[in-house]
C-alpha cells in the first residue's frame, strides 16, 4: 500500500475567532528549503494548501500559503516536483452552490496537473463560525462539489488527482451530520459515493482535550477505528474509500515543551502508520511547518494554543520535532 506524506508550510493558521496571524511573514526562499530538507529523496511530497469560497467581508482569509505553485520546488536529489494538497473552503454567507461548482471547476483548470488531492470543503462537520459547518448549504456544497469535481478531473484527462472531503471526529452518539450527509447525496448527487476517492481527517490528540501518555497511542486507534468502522458507514462511506490525515499536530508554548512535541509526534504518527493497512489509510500531512509565534515572553503565544503548532519556530530554526517527521518518513 502506498503511503504518502504532506505538509501545510504556511505561518497563518485558522484560530477560534478567525485566521492567527504569523509575527513574521512568509519566506518563500526560506519555506523551500525547509520543504527540500524535510523530505529529502522521497517523491510524492504534498503541500498543503487553502483556497476560501467568496470569504465574509472583512474576515481576512485569502488563499494560504500565498502562491502555493512557488513552493512547488523539486526535492533534493528527486527530480520530482512536490504537488498540492488543495483545500476549497465553502464560506459563501448565502450559499450560493451553482457559484460555488464554478469556482471549484476554475480552481481545478487554474493548478490542474499541480494537484494530486483536491479537498471540498474545510470541515462541514464543525458548526463554527470560519469552518464550513456553519455556511448555509454546506451539504449540497459537498455532495455537488465532489461529483462536479470529480467530472471536470475526468474531462481534464487529470487521471490521477483525487477528490475528497474532510472530518474531525464524532466524539459521541450523535452521528446526524453522517446520516444527513447521506440523505444530501441520495438527493441531490447519486454519484457521490462513486465519485469520492478519499476521506480526509483532522484530529489533534492531547491538544484540544488532554491525553494522559501512556494512553496516548490507544487513543489514537480508538478514534481512528471508530472513523472507519462506525463514523464513515454511516453516510454509506465504506472501507475501500481511503482515510488520509488532513491535519494532525501539537502546539507548544507555556508549559508546552518542545521536547513533549517531538515525542507526541513519534507516538501518534507510528500508530497512524501500524494501521495503515487494516484502516486503508494512505497519507499523513503535518500541520504546520511554522509557527506563528514562538517568541519568548509574547502573550498572546503564551495564551493561545494556537501559535506554536510548526514543526520550525517562528525565525524558521527547527524544534526537534523537524527531525523526528523528517526520520518517520525516511524510515
């Protein structure tokens, strides 16, 4: 089976009251060579990459990283140019579906061959104001989205792009986005379980809710078995339709170390490859490469979670975490 890894190389990321700005602006120099670096000899490494759907006024999301095709560098010593994981992000406030197939179609003919896994949707399982879930129409969005994605990859002769959506996971019970999901597809796109080539999942152990460490790697298969074996079959999602992980990471900051990253990470990603096969999970991508604020003494780094996520400090020196994703994916 094969296994392919990614990463999002950009500084903004997305926080609880819209995007967390980077205290230093991108490098794109800087990100190419940290991205040559990481994954080495390895062909088919993704860069992860945002698009928004006609964003609300004034909430400052654009497409992130800024120019994605420029990180599109070659690996060292590949000969093998890096691709994009494209993520369009359904943010219209008047769910405008017909306008949201053209935008998808447009973004498939604007990077066409530069993409290998085009995501619809960020998140239509979170009801939060900057995620999809709260955008009116977002089933639709996805359903129609996947199948109109799906055709123009076809008549592109684009044969190996994969088209998908994405999940965070079901924590408890209540599985109504899954069965409505669904119902969206029976009505509006019957094609979309044919059309779907694979699942992304964004999860982030010990992150958002505290994971004692001995218990850190049965968590992970825990919530990972329960996606495949009772999350997915719900919308009728079954096990020959890959899972790969969208976004996984830990943050650091106050109390936080560095050192704990590193060690999360190890434990997370090697139990996310030992089930590789009996949960046909086919990629990894780590969120982010860099932090959007690692300074000593800044407050709002030292109150958020959401600042220290990179696997490079804010200035692009590595945590120890770079060399352990780095090792992971030679091994």
């Amino acid at each position: 089976m094969s296994f392919s890894f990614g990463i999002y190389p950009g500084g903004a990321v997305g926080g609880d009251r819209g995007i967390v700005e980077p205290v230093l602006a991108d490098d794109p120099a800087l990100i190419s060579r940290a991205l040559d670096e990481l994954h080495g000899s390895r062909p088919g490494f993704l860069v992860r990459a945002y698009l928004p759907f006609r964003p609300p006024a004034g909430s400052g999301e654009r497409l992130v990283p800024a120019e994605p095709e420029r990180l599109l560098g070659t690996g060292t010593g590949t000969g093998t140019t890096r691709r994009l994981e494209l993520v369009l992000g359904f943010r219209d406030p008047a769910g405008d579906v017909e306008s949201w197939l053209a935008f998808v179609r447009e973004a498939i003919d604007t990077y066409a061959e530069r993409i290998a896994l085009l995501q619809i949707c960020e998140e239509p399982t979170v009801d939060a104001p900057f995620l999809d879930g709260a955008t009116p129409n977002v089933l639709s969005a996805l359903v129609r989205g996947v199948v109109a994605a799906r055709d123009h990859v076809r008549d592109l002769g684009l044969a190996d792009l994969a088209v998908g959506f994405n999940a965070t996971p079901t924590l408890g019970p209540d599985l109504s986005f899954w069965h409505d999901l669904a119902a969206a597809a029976a009505k509006e796109a019957p094609e979309f379980h044919e059309a779907l080539g694979y699942v992304g999942f964004d999860f982030f152990p010990d992150v958002f809710r505290p994971i004692p460490e001995p218990d850190l790697a049965r968590a992970v298969e825990l919530v990972l078995t329960d996606l495949r074996e009772r999350v997915l079959p719900t919308a009728g999602i079954g096990p020959e339709v890959p899972v790969r992980i969208a976004e996984n990471g830990w943050s650091t900051g106050a109390g936080r170390t560095e050192q704990r990253q590193a060690e999360v990470l190890e434990t997370v990603l090697s139990t996310i490859l030992g089930l590789r096969e009996r949960l046909n999970i086919t990629g990894y991508s780590h969120f982010c490469l860099r932090d959007a604020d690692s300074g000593e003494g800044s407050e709002r780094a030292s109150n958020s979670l959401y600042y220290g996520f990179g696997l490079l400090r804010a200035d692009y020196t590595p945590k120890p975490a770079f060399a352990v994703y780095r090792a992971l994916m030679s091994r």
